[in-house]
C-alpha cells in the first residue's frame, strides 16, 4: 500500500490514521486532544496503536480484582501482527476480527467504552466525573448492536 491508501483499512480509534514511512505498519495514528494509546508514553515505536485510552480519571476498586488469568497455551500461529496481542480489553476478552482490527467482548456489568466494540471494557463505576468531558458517560445497557467504529473515528 502506498500514501493515503494505508489508512483506508485501519482504526485508531479516536484518532486519525497518517500514513508513515517512519513506522513498523507504514502509519500511525494521532490521537484526539483527552485519548491515549496503550502504550508507554515515550515509545515511539507503538503509534501504530489505536487512540482508546481515555486521558480521565478510572478508579478500579470499585469492581473486584478479578482472577489472574491463566497461562494461556501460546498458538502456533500467534503473532505480535494480531491486534489482540497488543490490545488491553479491561474487562473483557478480545476477538480477532480482520487483519488490523479487533473487538473487546465485555464479561457481564462491563460495558465498552463509547459503546464502541473496538473500544475496552468497563464498570461503569470505574469512569470519574471528569469522563464526561470526552463524551463518556452512562454507558449504553441495552442489547442493541454497538455502532460501527468507522462511523465514529475519523480515519481519512
């Protein structure tokens, strides 16, 4: 893929997708003013990492410590081009479901951030009141379909 056309099939989330010669995948993503990526902050190596890490207040001790998880048996075909080796899920578990993109299967009382599968899992008592400033708030309970991450990120 050449200029622009790399980021005709990739999400960043809450950022936008800038094509890279500089990068591991040939773009990156630029995250919105209030999100983050899931990787640490002077590691310029990860921006190709979607933006789905609210910069706001989230305080886990209102849910229980959930069990370690068990040591899963590694696959033959597990790879670090999975997006869900480099994905954080909260609580919930992650689901390949193309070549760049991922979805985050909430276990019950998590809610996807946004409602936006893509997007990690929480209890809604995680977020704090400063939250509501990037537009996260009560989280959607209802059992309709999530909407479609393409219609709320602004990949160009």
């Amino acid at each position: 893929m050449a200029g622009d056309d790399v980021c005709k099939s990739r999400v960043c989330g809450k950022g936008t997708c800038k094509p890279s010669s500089d990068s591991t995948f040939g773009f990156l993503c630029e995250c919105e003013a209030g999100w983050n990526q899931a990787r640490p902050q002077h590691d310029d190596s990860l921006k190709f990492l979607p933006c789905v890490i609210p910069n706001c207040t989230l305080n886990f001790s209102c849910a229980k410590a959930p069990s370690p998880a068990p040591e899963r048996e590694k696959q033959a075909n597990e790879t670090i081009f999975d997006p869900c080796y480099w994905s954080d899920c909260g609580g919930g578990t992650c689901s390949k479901t193309s070549l760049f993109t991922h979805k985050c299967d909430c276990q019950e009382g998590y809610h996807n951030i946004l409602n936006v599968t893509a997007f990690p899992c929480f209890k809604e008592c995680a977020l704090g009141m400063d939250c509501a400033r990037l537009g996260i708030g009560i989280m959607n309970k209802s059992t309709s379909s999530p909407p479609n991450l393409r219609e709320n990120s602004q990949n160009q």
